[in-house]
C-alpha cells in the first residue's frame, strides 16, 4: 500500500492565528533566558563595586540594549498571560467540595502577579 | 437560497495518483443535509469510485471525520448550508497518512492508545458475588467528560505537535488515560505513569489548544494534559522531596 504522505508546508505555522501564537510563545523562551544573563550580568556588576555597576547602567541605556529589554519584555508578558492562561486548565481545586470556577483561579495568578509587581517596585523605587 | 453547490473532493488513487487531486461535484443543497449526505450523493449518483468512511451518521461512531475548508470536522454534523454558497473543500484529516481519497490510515492512534492502558485496572478484584464497583454522582462527574470520546481523530488532526513530532502520543490517547486515572474504581494511575509523564506524553505537548477546538464531544483533551502535567510535576517534586514513607 503506498500511502500519501502530506508534506508539512513552510509556512504551516501561518494557517491560523492559534499556530502562530504557539510558535511565539516558543520563541519566548529565548527572550526568558536573556533576562536571565541580563540578571545575573548586573548582579555581577553589583558585586564588582560601584565603578562596575555605574558601567553597567551606563551600557544599560544604549538604545540597542533597551530595544532588545523592551522586545523581551514583550515576549516575557506573551509567556506569562499565555502560561496563566493555561493554569486554570491544569489546576483543579475543590473547596468543600466543590470545584472553584476557573476564572477565579485565573483571577488569583493575576492577583498574585500584581501583587509581586507592587513589592518589586516598592523594593525598588523605596 | 440556490439550489445545489460544489463541493471540491480531495481525490487520491494509488494506483494512478502521486498526491491528491481536487475533483468538483455539484450536489443538492438541502437545508437538512450534512457534508457526508452531500458525499453519499456523489457515491450514489455521480461518482461510484469516491471513498470515504462513515458509519453512524450522528457524531457517536467518529468515523467521518475529514477536512472540511481548512478545518477537521465530522462531517455527519457539519451542514451544507452553513457553508452556502460554496464550493466547499473537502479533504482527508491532516496527519495521518493517506489510503485513498478520503481515508486515512490512523493505525499510529491504534497502537499508541493500548499504550496507556485505557481499562480499568484493580490491584486485586472482588469476587463477582459482590456486585458492582459503586460510584458516586461525584465520582462519575470526576472523568464523565473525558469518558465522551469517540476517537475520531479530529484533535490529532488539528495538533502541530503531532505533525511535527509523531511520536507524540497525542491529545485523545492522553484525555483517555485520564478518563481511566480519575476514575475512583481505577487503581492502575501508577502503571500509566511512565507512559505518560515521558518526553513522548504530556511534555510534548505546548498548550497549543487547538484539540480542544477541534474536538466535537467537548472532550477538552488540552486541558486532560495540562492537568496530568500538574499531577506530575507535583509528583516528581515529592518524589525529590520526601522520604519514600511518606508519600
Ligand atoms: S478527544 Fe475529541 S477530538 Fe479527540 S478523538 Fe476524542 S472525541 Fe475526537
Ligand atoms: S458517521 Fe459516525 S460520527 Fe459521523
């Protein structure tokens, strides 16, 4: 029997909106990773002394560094809604018995995130 | 209201074609007919060659499923007009491989699904005498929605992750290893663990979504993964974390 076999088009992940989502959303992780080395690059710089540091933000407003920040913030806000998106699909809470509606899990994820956001930026600007 | 329409059939002969060829036949369009009555037109009428397969022809058998403009369907509950005026497109699932016309091959799901061993498993079985495993309303509610499917095929055909990656077990097998594991006469979740948490399971999957889209029995099998993928993750983390006693 000789089958046909489809073969998967380039541009597969174009066909719908919900494909070219998942491939961004997969892109996202590079950007993820980046924040990552940028973190750990400043605090570095942070430990190295204040000369290291004063550096670092100097090379910190390059247009070009903050190009590719606001960019991979983009993507981070894309993973994160995306991935709070998914939790009230993966978490199945029962409180007396009785299953919590999942938007109010959603609701909380985005509370909590809020939440951290406000003491992050209280540490921060204090 | 015109009274016929196209439809556009993804013709494949093996015997005479190296990929398949979009045939047009023009059928009667009726308010009350599906795209597989406009199909079993074309057999009757038109075109005796023409192969597909369909058996129930009320969304129980999941036999009919195709792809109808771009889009997996069972065709038994996809109506004509709600495609007027036309033409429509209509070709074999994606992902699988073709047979002829209109038939895919899904052996791959035949032999993934017994995989995941979808019965219900029992460390040691009561004696028949005493009567049925007793399940409460609760209890059924716990995995009644994944007990709907019907195999049809729709979520894998919907799933670039299975095009891409075939050997991902897929949407429907997982759903179906869930409808087992949440059942509260199953004791087998242990034995359809490693299956299951495996790179070919849930951790293939990426939450694209688009199963449960497809899927016509309300199934949700995106939402079966991501919740085996919590059940996992928390199992793992325990495993790492506590002494084998106290699990
Ligand atoms: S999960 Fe839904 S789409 Fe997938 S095989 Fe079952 S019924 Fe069909
Ligand atoms: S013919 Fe049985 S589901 Fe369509």
């Amino acid at each position: 029997m000789t089958a046909y076999h489809r073969p998967i088009p380039i541009l597969w992940w174009t066909e719908r909106w919900s494909y070219l989502l998942f491939v961004l959303r997969e892109l996202s992780s590079v950007f993820v990773a980046w924040f990552v080395v940028y973190l750990l690059l400043l605090i570095n710089a942070i430990s190295d002394g204040p000369a290291a540091y004063d550096e670092f933000v100097e090379r910190s407003g390059h247009w070009w560094v903050v190009a590719i920040n606001v960019i991979a913030l983009l993507f981070v806000l894309l993973h994160t809604v995306t991935w709070f998106g998914l939790a009230p699909k993966a978490m199945v809470v029962k409180l007396q018995g009785r299953r919590v509606p999942p938007r109010a899990i959603l609701a909380a994820h985005y509370a909590a995130w809020l939440l951290l956001s406000a003491i992050t930026a209280w540490v921060i600007l204090r | 209201m015109a009274d016929r329409i196209t439809l556009e059939v993804a013709r494949f002969r093996p015997e005479l074609d190296t990929e398949p060829v979009l045939q047009s036949y023009e059928v009667p369009l009726r308010e009350h007919w599906a795209v597989l009555d406009g199909l079993s037109y074309i057999k009757d009428h038109l075109d005796g060659t023409l192969s597909f397969r369909w058996s129930c022809r009320m969304g129980i058998c999941g036999s009919c499923g195709m792809t109808v403009n771009g889009d997996p369907q069972l065709t038994c509950a996809t109506f004509l007009t709600d495609y007027a005026p036309g033409p429509i497109r209509i070709e074999p699932l994606r992902n699988f491989p073709v047979v002829r016309d209109l038939i895919v091959d899904i052996d791959d799901f035949m032999a993934k699904l017994p995989t995941v061993k979808p019965w219900l498993i029992r460390d040691v079985h009561s004696p028949i005498e005493e009567g049925e495993y007793l399940q409460t309303p609760d209890e059924l509610d716990e995995y009644k929605q994944y007990s709907m499917c019907i195999n049809c095929m729709l979520c894998y055909s919907a799933c670039p992750v299975y095009a891409l990656e075939p050997t991902f077990i897929g949407p429907a097998a997982i759903a179906l290893a869930q409808r087992y594991n949440l059942d509260s006469r199953d004791e087998g979740a242990s034995e359809r663990a490693e299956v299951l948490a495996s790179p070919e399971g849930i951790w293939s999957c990426t939450f694209v979504g688009e199963c449960s889209a497809a899927c016509p029995k309300g199934v949700d099998p995106a939402g079966a993964i991501q919740r085996y993928k919590l059940t996992a993750a928390t199992k793992s983390i325990k495993d790492l974390l506590m002494p084998r006693s106290a699990r």
